[in-house]
C-alpha cells in the first residue's frame, strides 16, 4: 500500500508569501511565490537589482523527501539566479516572523523579517557574520 502524503502545517504557513511582492532596500526589485501543483514546493521567481547588479532567479521551497527516505522536518531550498549561483536556505514561520537561514539552520547568517497586521508588509534585515548585512521591506502588490 503507497502511503499519501500530505504537505505539513510548517509549510502550508507559507501560504501567506504566494503573490507578487516590492522589495526595497539592499536588493530592489520583485518577487513572486506561487505553488507548484500538489502544494508540495513553494516556488519564488526572483527578478531584483543587487549591488549594481540585475539577478533573475528562481528557488524551490519544501520539505526534503530523498528516494526511500521519510520526509525531512525542516523546510529546505535551492535557489539558483542568473549569475551561476546556488545557494541553500532553511525558511521558518512562527506567528509573523519569518526567518531564512543561509547554509544550516541556526547559523550565522540570516534573514529575519515580521508581517504586518494586514499581511501586506514584510520588514526585516539580512543579518551576515562579521556585521554586514541590510534592511529589506517586501510589499504585496
């Protein structure tokens, strides 16, 4: 018998981040979330200027499920952008604070951020070791 599987509370919560979003601050631009079908993975189309420099992008959100695995607790991600990169993330969202974790879970580098009442604003900060790091708001539009 194949057991069905369900998408979790942790990541349904994310559910708050489909549509498009203004992002202001260190990186200017858009993003958009919307699911894949199933509800499974949380896709973020990423089309932002950074530092001078335009980057497109596109990251998948969802639990980690390798072939013959259970699934894995945490909501993992890849992101992969115009200039070649790939980066791993862990999201999180308790309440209204959503934290993305660059790399590992708890570790130094970080975006925290907190909703609104409305659920139209997202202000936070990226948080890098050694003190760098900027402000971000995202704004539904």
């Amino acid at each position: 018998m194949i057991e069905t599987q369900q998408p979790g509370p942790e990541l349904k919560a994310l559910d708050r981040l489909t549509g498009t979003w203004q992002v202001t601050g260190g990186a200017e631009g858009t993003v958009r979330y919307e699911w894949m079908p199933g509800r499974f993975f949380l896709l973020q189309h990423v089309d932002l200027s950074q530092f001078g420099e335009p980057v497109t992008g596109m990251e998948v959100i969802g639990n980690l499920r390798p072939f013959g695995e259970p699934t894995g607790a945490d909501l993992m991600s890849r992101y992969y952008d115009s200039l070649g990169n790939s980066f791993d993330y862990v999201y999180e969202l308790t309440g209204d604070t959503l934290t993305i974790w660059a790399g590992a879970k708890g570790g130094p580098a970080y975006y925290r951020g907190v909703f609104d009442a409305a659920g139209t604003t997202v202000r936070g900060e990226w948080v890098y070791p050694g003190g760098g790091g900027y402000a971000s708001v995202m704004t539904r539009i």
